[in-house]
C-alpha cells in the first residue's frame, strides 16, 4: 500500500513540478520543446562546471535514516551535468556507485567506515535519451529540469532514487546550487536542486554581455505567437532590449501632461461652479423683484 502511494505522488509531482512534454528535441546537453517553440542549451554550463569543479556540482540537503538520539546531519549529494561523474573526484566511500550521474554520500563528518554510505541517486541509461522536462509548463520560459532516474533503490519505500536539477531562469553566472529538497516529502527519494542560472534561460531570450534581454526586460513566454521572447522594459526594443526607443513619450513627459489635464479640469469645474452660483444670484434677485411688485400692487394709493 505504501509503495502504490509514495508511486502515485511521484507521478502527481511530475506533473506539476518537472511537467514532461512529448514533442522535444534532446540536444548534447539540452532540449527543445517543439510544442513551444523553446530551447534550453546547458551546455556552456556545463564547461563551467567541468573546469571550475571537475565536472560536479555539490550540495548538501534532503534525508538521513532516522536515529532516536543523535543530531542528524544532511548528507552530501554529487551530480555531472548532461555527464557521468568521474569518481576520482568523489569521496571514498563512494567509488563503489556504479555508472552514476549523481550520488548521495554521508556527511562529511562521518566516520564510521561502512555506516558512511554512498548511495547511487539517478543515472541514465547507457544508450538512452535525458530526461528533460519543464520548469513549469503554464510559464515555459521559467526553465528546464534535468532528471536522473534508476538510482539505489531506498529501503523505506523500496522506491528507486531520483535526482532532478532544476535550471531555472535568472540573470546570474554564479553557479550556486541550493539544498537538496525532497518535494514529496522524507524518505520519498526523489530529491530536486535549484540552480539559478542564465543558461536556465531559453536561447530565444537573448543576451548581451551575459545579460537576459539586456537586464531591461524579463524572459517570458509570448501565449499569441506561441514563443519564449523577451518582454522589455518601457523605453526598449529589440531581440534583447538593447535597443533604446527614442521620441516615444517619457514616464515625465507623461505624469507633466496629466498635471496639465488635472488643473485643467479643475479650471473647468471652478468655471461652472462660478457661473451657478451667478444664476443663481441672478434668480435670487428676480424673485425679489417680483415679490416688490407684487406687493405694491395690493396698496390702495394716497390720496
């Protein structure tokens, strides 16, 4: 019975976050989305990552196997990038993982020989495609998510691990993973990283000098032409809002004119209410006219 639930949250958490689209395209380390005409290119990260950090992101973060009275600490979780790791860059106790393309360690200050695992958290088949997927499919702009499947399959739920990064869209360089989360919940295994990055960008937003759309506009996804664009600021055009749009009104030359609309309107009323108050004067001093004459009228006259 727990396998079928934690099976069917798995299947609901890849339709909502990492939503799976069937018309794509997978490149070398990326994929385009045919259905919306959008392209994830990973690659440049991807030689980041190589050279700064021997091919592997890591990050802290998601379960321990619980203890009743210890501390526990996050374990230690590795991952290539479009890439199998090379485990002479991993820690010992994980040279013994397998083909994988993420792993899941103890923590660093473990030191208790074999009750410091190093766990395979996802890997992908020999001859297979990646697994990619997107971000969130009501925005497909926001970014892309990389999934690694099949990994050491987990005690509790007897549930296959599953590593899932998340480039998501935003104009930094830095390559800053965030924890490792477990979205549907302890002892799930299925973990997701954040990376904030500009390469979790599609290519249709453009950049200059490794600015999306310019730092002058937001990356979003054009519903009417069915496309990832960028959508720039006011007072900017272009691919990549780098054009500056001149002669259109400025933001002052605007709020001036609305000055000027505001007192003239407020002459107008002063104007009217003027002119009320004068017929009304003038109505005033008609009926006293007449109620004079009238009076008069009703006196016999001196004799």
């Amino acid at each position: 019975m727990l396998n079928l639930l934690v099976s069917a949250a798995a299947l609901l958490l890849t339709t909502t976050n990492g939503q799976s689209v069937t018309d794509k395209t997978v490149t070398t380390c990326g994929v385009i989305f045919n259905t919306y005409s959008t392209t994830y290119d990973i690659e440049p990260l991807q030689k980041i990552v190589n050279t700064r950090n021997n091919g592997i992101i890591t990050m802290t973060g998601g379960d321990l196997d619980c203890t009743a009275h210890t501390v526990e600490e996050n374990y230690t979780y590795y991952a290539g990038v479009c890439q199998q790791m090379d485990k002479q860059h991993l820690p010992d106790n994980c040279q013994n993982i397998g083909d994988a393309w993420a792993a899941q360690s103890a923590p660093p200050t473990c030191t208790l020989g074999v009750n410091c695992p190093c766990h395979n958290a996802g890997t992908v088949a020999s001859g297979a495609t990646m697994d990619w997927s997107l971000w969130d499919a009501s925005n497909p702009a926001s970014g892309v998510v990389l999934s690694y499947k099949g990994g050491e399959t987990c005690n509790t739920y007897k549930h296959d691990r599953e590593l899932r990064l998340v480039f998501k869209c935003e104009n930094t360089l830095e390559v800053t993973p965030s924890k490792a989360t477990e979205p549907l919940g302890s002892k799930s295994c299925i973990y997701e990283v954040e990376i904030p990055t500009v390469y979790g960008c599609p290519t249709e937003c453009k950049r200059v000098n490794d600015k999306v759309c310019s730092d002058k506009g937001i990356c979003g996804y054009d519903r009417t032409n069915k496309k990832s664009k960028c959508f720039c600021d006011d007072g900017f055009a272009g691919e990549a809002c780098e054009v500056t749009v001149s002669g259109g009104p400025s933001t002052g030359a605007v709020v001036g004119l609305l000055v000027v609309v505001f007192f003239i309107c407020l002459a107008l009323l002063g104007g009217l209410y003027y002119v009320m108050k004068q017929l009304k004067s003038y109505k005033t001093d008609t009926d006293n006219y007449m109620r004079l004459n009238a009076g008069g009228d009703s006196l016999d006259p001196e004799i």
